[in-house]
C-alpha cells in the first residue's frame, strides 16, 4: 500500500504536461486560453487527489493525534 503515496506525483506532471503538449491561446476553457484553464483544473484537481493520498496512506491511521506523533 505504499504504492499511494505516488499519486502525489501526478498533479506535477498534469500541471507540466498541458502546456508542453498543446503551447496555444485559442482553445479556451472557462473563458480562459487553454494553458491558464489547464494550469487552474489542476489546481483544483490537487486538493481531491491529495485528500485521496491522505486518506489511503495507512501511516495517517493511528492514536488519533492531530499531530502525528505515536
């Protein structure tokens, strides 16, 4: 299950990756040129996909400290 923790990886490259691919101004997403609109999707695709991270990674199961510590 340790093997969780590299879904922290794929905001980085989804955010790289858009503008490497398509290097654009005229599609648009939301009213905004497509490297601006694929940069915020990633944004907020980020705090779903670390709350996933968090929530799956068993070392986050414990005495309930909010603080981590055994």
């Amino acid at each position: 299950m340790r093997n969780i923790r590299y879904l922290g990886w794929i905001p980085p490259i989804g955010t790289l990756i858009g503008p490497l691919v398509h290097n654009d101004v005229h599609p648009f997403i939301l009213g905004m040129p497509f490297i601006l609109g694929w940069i915020v999707v990633w944004l907020l695709l980020t705090t779903p996909i670390m709350a996933l991270v968090y929530w799956l990674d068993p070392s986050n199961r414990g005495s309930g400290d909010a603080g981590g510590r055994p």
